[in-house]
C-alpha cells in the first residue's frame, strides 16, 4: 500500500483507492466475521448448534469487497 493523493492508499493494480479510514473499516468488519465464525464453530462442535453449519473462515475479504463495491461512492 501507497499513500496516493488525497490520502488514499493505493492497493495496486487496477483495485480502487481507498482511504485509511476504508481499509481500517474493512479489516474490523473482517476480524469480526472471522470472530463470530470462529465462535459458531466452536458451539457447533459443543452440539449447541443443531443442522449443518458451514464456515466461511478464510473467505471474509471476499463479502467485504462485495459490500464496498457495492457502497455508493466506491468505483
């Protein structure tokens, strides 16, 4: 990461600008997710957790960049 003009942070290639606000943002919403999923496994195995639960542990960038492209404002 570059800092840009504006104070945007340039991740490289054809990916956004984003401020340190925006990565700052996107890496808490991450470690939450990974938070809570990490918990629902943990009661899953404990059998407090009935049917099927299926973990998306190492995939939380991948709904946090949907949501941000998705955000008005991000291109």
């Amino acid at each position: 990461m570059q800092a840009g003009k504006n104070n945007a942070l340039q991740t490289g290639g054809n990916g956004p600008s984003l401020t340190r606000e925006q990565f700052t943002q996107a890496y808490h919403d991450m470690l939450l997710i990974r938070r809570f999923e990490e918990k629902a496994g943990q009661l899953y195995g404990m059998g407090l957790i009935g049917g099927f639960c299926h973990l998306y542990i190492g995939q939380e960038a991948v709904v946090i960049g949907i949501q941000m492209a998705l955000k008005e404002g991000i291109s």
